[in-house]
C-alpha cells in the first residue's frame, strides 16, 4: 500500500545525486506554475492544505444530495473510501451507499479510482493521475459529480483528504460545492516527523492523534526515534515488555490506516561492538521483533555519540583510530544489517541512518568512509549546517549529497525545544529556500516535547514539504492556526495572539512579530486604545483557550505558558496605563502603577515547566518584547520624576532565543543576556546610566548553571561621559565574576564591558551593575532594617526602598543633604502604597534657614519648594508615627 514511498525516494534521491538539476516542468506542465498561488487565490473557496500543485476553478457546483452514491473502482483504497463517505455525511448527505455504477436520477455521484472516475474526469475536462509522481491525484468536483484518482493508493487517498477540504460541515444536504479541478503530487518523496528529541517522550495517546494530524496534512512518514526510551538507547538488545510491543503495533496499524509509513529508528552506538557478530545478532534480531508488529522501515541512528573512544578493543584491532575508521566500522554494521536483514525480509524499505557527522557540509575521513563503504541504497539523514539550522539551502544539500555520497533525508531540528524548554516554538517553518525538497530524499521534521503544541508548526513543515514553490510561512502559519481553531474566529484570534507571544527560534529570530509591531505603532501614534485592544487580547488568550479550543492537548501542553501569558498581558496593560498617567500629569495614578509593576512582573516570571527530571524551569513568552515595554514604560516614568533609575543596557552582540540584555540589569541573578555567537575582539555590552553620575563598584556576573564556559575570556571594563573617550576600570582574564572599585572620584554616564580577544564560546551576563556613590548624603533616624538602607531613599531609583527598624521617636528626623545646592519647583516624596497622610512634616533648608513646605499626603506627595536654592531636605517624623518607609525624595 505505502511501501514503495521510501524505494522511490532512494531512487529519486540517487537519480539526483548524478544528475545535475536546472529548472523543471511539473509533470502537468505548464498546470504547475498556474497552481502556485494554489487554493488559497480561490475567492470564496476553503483554503486547501497543502497548496496543490495546480487548482483551477470551474463555473458549476455540485449539491449535496440526500443520498449520494459512491463509485469504487475494483481496488480502490478502503481508507480512502471511508474517508470520502465520512466527508460526505459531514456535509450534509444523509445516506451514502456504494454502487459499482452510476445511479440513476440526480443523485449525486463520487467516484473514486478505476473506469468510473476516469470517464468522469474526462467528462469534466480534467486530467487523470497518468503521468503522475507517486502518490499524486486528480480531483474535479462539477456537473453534479465529483472524481478521483490516485497514481495508487496514497495518491487516492490524499484526494480524499482534499475533497474532506472542499466540503462543507452541514447538518442536513443542500449545500453547494463550488466546482473545482485539482492536479496534484509531492515535491519529495519523504514528509514527516521523526520523534527524536530528549526529555519526556509523548504519551501513546498523543501519538496516536499525531498520526491522524500526519494524515490530514499528506505527511506520509513518522519516525519513532525518542531519546529517552531506553529499549532505543541504553536497553537496544533487551525485548521490549510485551505491553510495550502491544502499543508499537497500534500504531503501527493505525498509521498503515493513515498511508503513514512508521518507522523504527534504533540507536545502539552508546554501547554497541560493531564488529561483534552477537551485536549484529542482537540488532537484527530487535528488527524482526518489531517486523512481526507490522514495521517495515528501519533506522539505525549513530548521532550524539562519540567516535573516538571504542566500546570494544576489538573494533580498535579490527578498524584502527580516529574519524574514518569511525566510518569504516559504522559502515560495516549497517551493511551487515542491510543484506542480512533488509535484503533478506521482501517488502522492507531501504535502511536508514544517522551520521555521527550529521550537522555540517565540511568533507572529513568519517564522511569519505561512509560515502565509499556505505551500501548506496542506504539514506543518510542530515540536519543542515548545524545542529538547529537556521537556514538550508539548495546549494547546501547539493553538497550534502556529494560529501555523503547517498540520497539525503533531512532531520530538520524545528520546532524542537528539547534544548530550550523554557519556550514554546509556535512560529513558521522558515529559512528553507524554494527547491530544496527536489534535492532530497524527504524532510522530516524533529517536533516539541510538547506533541499538540507541535501542531501550528508541522502544519507548515507539511506545507513546504509538498509544495515548496506556493509556500508562503506566514500563509500558512495562519492558516495551521485557523484550522486548530475550528473556524472559530474568537478562538483564532486568541490563539494568533498566544503563537505571536511564543514565535521566536533559531528559525524565526524575531519574537512576537504582531505585537512587536502594535507597540512600535504606538511609539509613533501614542493610540493607546488601540494598542490596549492588543494586549487585552494577548491577556485574554488563555481564558479564551482554555474554554473554547477543541484540542485539549494543546491546552494540557500549554499551561505554564498560557499562565505567563495572561501575566504578562497584565503588567503590560498596566505598564500602559503607567504611560498614559504620566503623560496626562496624573501622579498619583502613575506612581500607584509603578509600584504594582514589580509585583505584577515577578508574577508573570514565577510559571514553571517541570521536565523530565522534575526540574522547574521558568517559562518565557514574548521575551524582549512585553518585558521591555514593561521596562520602557518604567524608565519614561522615572524621566517625568527627574530621576536616572535602573541603567539600560545595549550591545553589538546578538542576542540568542529572545535572551534579550535588557535581561542583564533586572536585579534578577536567575535571568540573563545570552549572546548568539561568541563575541569578537572589541565587542562590548554596555550600561547607560542616564546621566552623569559618581561611580560606585562595577560588577560583572557572567556565565550560568547549564553554561559555566559562556563568559568574555579576555577583557576590560571601561567607563566614558560622552560614550567617545573612554577609561580603564579593571582588565579581567579567566574570571566569570567581575569587580571594581572606581578611582576616587570617578564619574560616568557609561560603562562597557568590552572583549580584548575573539572566542568560540558564547557570552552569558547575569548582572551588570553599578552602585552609586551618595550625590544626596542621607542622615538622622530612624535607623534602616536589616537588608535596608538609608541611602535608598534618595539613590535614583524609586524601585529600592528605605525601611526603618523601628518607629520615629519623638524630635527624630531624615535629613537630605545633596552635594551643591540645587534649584528646584518642587519636593517629591514617594512611599508605598497605602503610606498614611501626615506622617511627617517636610521642610527645605534655603539660606541656611529651614521652613516647612507642608506634610506628607499618602503615597505621593508633591510639594511647592519655593524660592532659593534648595539646601536640603527634612522629613520631620510625627510622634508616634509608625515605621517610616521612604521610596525616594526628588528635587525635581
């Protein structure tokens, strides 16, 4: 039925492989071209996925009647036939029976394969599936009938698949179809999704429900390949328990029912002797094991192992040392698995594997040893130019096949997140040049720990993979979200916000493109109902979810960052509320907002994912975007207060997954910048604190848990007034944690960490801080609570809190006293909300005189300074008062 899936794609891939390739003619001629705009350019038709080859529309429309006949050809395919019945009844038909002729009157007729639907394509004009790839069809839908026809049994049922697209749901007939041709068939052979990544492995339930989504998007491939089943990896000669067995034979049968070819991808190079003849035993004989179930592709993958230290002396005897005895021995393994296995059970799919050199294009003696001892028929898997390839080129899989010498199937490593759990991938397929299917064997697709999350993204794989040349990404990733959303334009809509919300990747380097997009709208309209209207529904989108989307997985999938969704969209509607306060004067508001955005961002931060090892990682959604509008909205409030508050922070470095630098001055050790590539001579990260100011230390956290390497090997830290001319702090050499105590004096606007030498490894920075000297001597009582002090109540920064230790005693005072008097309209006091109205009497020294300007209101006080230089300032505790708790005094 689907066995010659994988033969053909060796094949073709090996034609490739000698024959150079220039442009084309699809196997309809010039019909290719006219179907790239594809299903989606038909007014007012469904859209179609995969774009079709060619789709054309016709002037008629069928009806749905109450009962519809179906016409099979004598070998029509039975899942096929079911699928076209069940599409029938849910538009509408009442009654679908089977016939082997044409009925009489005006029921509606579908044929499906033989004489029938050839005569009916005929009568339609459309052509049949001759001349067709495997697995292409012919689909007409007008004149009151409806045909299809596979090159075989596939091809037939993916024309199922196609007409369950272009009818209806209906609860009684009636409906109009429009009339319709399609030619259609597959850029590459091979379309699917190979489970390969590590952490916790899906559960058989999702597996399951994988297979149909495979089906409906025409991916004809699944690959059972988890890292972390331990009868794959460390347990590969042991059976499996017969429980186990029992479930890889259901989905087995269930992906033969689905035209999915399933296969078993075993990895034994963790331990195997490969030139032990009871290794060979044993992997054979783990075949036949799960040849009985029903499997008929096998994989041997030989990745993230390594090659230079043997698991046996003899492999060392028998095939010497370094790369290309590697090659040598893997080579001699997988031939002797190949002919006395494969070649030996007819009906099995040429053998694959995965190289332990899988990621690059770079020739080496490990690959010449697989391209010259490997059997040809072999298919080699490749991730691209590296790991996670953030594109993959035509002229880059033209070398893969050369430097490999066999037909190449792709082991795309998008959307998994294996290695960045703290993210959701919901973005497009991106960064796969048009052309690049025809060059190989097949592309699979390595998905999420997360299986109904994966679905946005393999939407688009599938998409690309049967017709690169109509695919648009952002197309198609809104229409994978449409299709999860059931036509719900409500549900769209917050599933559109919460995918923008977790968009970035190695692939889609930009994170929430949309919302990205509304806020920098807003920087140039000041529209702030308009841009609330954006984050209402980013914060609305889990609820919506939660209580509308038909795929519970997803939402299972989903949780902590449906949770942090929703947070984040608070603290930014807050944080706009916290704009539109300052921008209107109203200081109250403002400040009672911008002492609930902490909260509110310590909030969104506290969701966790909980892997494999019970590990609890926090999530991240719309990183660099939500965070830093939250950040912004804080530092245009301390610019209307008069004071420098929290550095920003900038660099030349690019920053990986969204790890924004914004990160680096959060006060949050747990949070960091995390560059792209490592950093270059002269590369720096810098702080601007504003304003110029008098220099406390300078510290430099760098490196992290999982990453200890990632920090600058070689450099200097540097502090400038007018960002031109700059003065050494301190050179560091070898040391992942920085300090430095400025000369007396010393005073700055910026400081830089900057790279003296080039590295491989990349940069990690936790914290870059810089402690303030008192430019406002702060004195008096009452003294400040452990872990408080003083001197916060005037630093800069209203996000430090003085705390006293105790309650004001009679006659004590908090004195102020800047360095050189200042001119100032007013005094500015901010406490805490809920801060009790006159708690204190505040008074300016001018002339050396003190006068009482009036007493302290409630959280936000701003008083007249009046005339004269303003020497100093005292709050004059009341007696009795309660602890005092001072934010910060502004002359301002």
């Amino acid at each position: 039925m689907h066995r010659s899936r994988t033969a053909a794609a060796t094949a073709l891939a090996v034609a490739l492989a000698v024959i150079p390739l220039t442009g084309m003619a699809g196997p309809s001629g010039g019909a290719a071209a006219a179907g790239q705009g594809g299903a989606r350019d038909r007014p007012g038709a469904p859209p179609l996925s995969p774009t079709p080859q060619s789709v054309s529309p016709r002037h008629d429309r069928v009806t749905i009647t109450p009962s519809v006949t179906v016409v099979a050809g004598a070998k029509a395919d039975a899942p096929a036939l079911d699928l076209v019945e069940k599409s029938l009844k849910a538009a509408g038909a009442d009654r679908v029976v089977r016939a082997t002729q044409a009925p009489r009157g005006k029921q509606l007729a579908v044929y499906v394969d033989g004489a029938g639907a050839a005569a009916a394509l005929k009568g339609l004009g459309a052509q049949g599936a001759d001349g067709l790839p495997a697995e292409g069809y012919a689909l007409a839908v007008g004149d009151g009938r409806i045909a299809l026809s596979g090159k075989d049994a596939t091809g037939t049922y993916y024309a199922a698949q196609t007409l369950r697209q272009l009818l209806p749901h209906r609860d009684r007939p009636g409906a109009h179809v429009q009339g319709t041709a399609v030619r259609d068939w597959p850029a590459t052979p091979l379309r699917g999704v190979i489970e390969g990544f590590y952490g916790t492995p899906w559960s058989h339930e999702a597996r399951l429900d994988q297979l149909d989504f495979y089906a409906e998007h025409k991916m004809n491939t699944y690959v059972y390949s988890p890292k972390d089943d331990a009868y794959l990896r460390e347990k590969w000669r042991d059976p499996y328990p017969a429980d186990q067995l029992a479930q890889i034979k259901e989905l087995v049968d269930r992906a033969r029912a689905r035209h999915v070819e399933f296969t078993y991808a075993l990895s034994p190079g963790l331990s195997v002797c490969y030139s032990s003849e009871a290794d060979v035993q044993a992997l054979t004989a783990k075949f036949q094991t799960l040849w009985d179930t029903g499997v008929r592709t096998f994989a041997v993958p030989l990745d993230d192992i390594s090659y230079t230290k043997w698991n046996c002396a003899a492999d060392k005897e028998k095939f010497g040392t370094g790369g290309g005895a590697a090659g040598a021995a893997q080579a001699h393994l997988l031939n002797r698995v190949n002919q006395e296995f494969i070649a030996k059970h007819p009906g099995a799919e040429p053998l694959q594997m995965v190289p332990t050199e899988y990621y690059d294009v770079k020739p080496s003696p490990y690959k010449k040893a697989l391209a010259e001892q490997l059997d040809k028929d072999v298919l080699v898997e490749w991730t691209g130019v590296g790991v996670i390839a953030p594109t993959m080129t035509v002229a880059q899989a033209k070398q893969a096949r050369e430097v490999f010498g066999h037909p190449i199937l792709t082991w795309d490593n998008y959307p998994v997140n294996d290695y960045v759990t703290n993210r959701l991938l919901l973005g497009p397929f991106s960064g796969r040049q048009k052309g690049l299917p025809e060059q190989l064997a097949g592309i699979t697709a390595n998905p999420m720990i997360q299986p109904a999350a994966s679905k946005i993204a393999l939407h688009t794989v599938a998409d690309y993979a049967w017709n690169d040349q109509a695919y648009d990404a952002r197309a198609s990733w809104g229409a994978a979200i449409e299709e999860l959303a059931g036509g719900d334009a409500r549900t769209a809509r917050a599933l559109r916000a919460f995918a923008d919300a977790n968009y970035s990747s190695s692939l889609n380097p930009q994170q929430s493109p949309e919302l990205a997009a509304a806020i920098e709208k807003f920087g140039k309209d000041g529209n702030a109902r308009q841009l609330d209207g954006a984050l209402r529904t980013v914060q609305d989108a889990p609820a919506v979810l939660r209580d509308r989307l038909a795929d519970r997985g997803f939402v299972k999938d989903s949780e902590p960052w449906l949770d942090a969704t929703h947070a984040w969209g608070v603290a930014a509607r807050d944080a706009l509320r916290l704009l539109e306060a300052t921008k209107a004067g109203d200081d109250a508001t403002a400040w009672r907002l911008r002492q609930r955005l902490p909260e509110r961002v310590k909030a969104a931060r506290s969701f966790v994912y909980v892997d494999l090892t019970g590990k609890k990682i926090p999530v991240l959604v719309a990183d660099g975007v939500l965070d830093t509008f939250v950040e912004d909205a804080i530092a245009a409030h301390d610019r209307a207060l008069g004071v420098t508050g929290r550095p920003a922070a900038s660099t030349d470095l690019a920053a990986y997954q969204g790890n924004a630098v914004s990160r680096m001055t959060d006060g949050d050790d747990a949070t960091y910048f995390w560059s792209a590539a490592g950093p270059k001579a002269g590369a720096t990260v810098r702080l601007d604190l504003h304003a110029e100011r008098p220099l406390g230390p300078v510290t430099l956290a760098m490196g992290k848990e999982n990453s200890p390497d990632d920090y600058l090997r070689k450099g200097v830290l540097e502090y400038s007034s007018d960002n031109k001319n700059w003065q050494p702090l301190t050179a560091f050499d070898g040391k992942a944690e920085v300090t430095a105590e400025p000369p007396a004096g010393a005073k700055a606007r910026y400081v830089r960490a900057r790279a003296t030498q080039g590295q491989d490894s990349w940069l990690v920075i936790r914290e870059f801080a810089v402690a303030g000297t008192d430019e406002v001597k702060v004195a008096g009582g009452p003294p400040a609570a452990d872990g408080s002090a003083q001197r916060s109540a005037a630093d800069g920064d209203p996000a430090t809190v003085y705390r006293a230790k105790r309650a004001a005693e009679p006659g004590e005072a908090l004195e102020f006293t800047p360095e050189a008097a200042r001119s100032a309209r007013s005094v500015v006091v901010l406490r805490p909300e809920g801060a009790p109205a006159g708690a204190a009497k505040v008074e300016v020294r001018t002339d050396g005189v003190w006068r009482t300007i009036g007493t302290l209101s409630g959280a936000h006080t701003r008083l007249p300074a009046g005339g004269g230089a303003i020497e100093g300032v005292r709050l004059s505790w009341r007696d009795g008062a309660a602890a005092p708790v001072v934010n910060e005094v502004i002359l301002h």
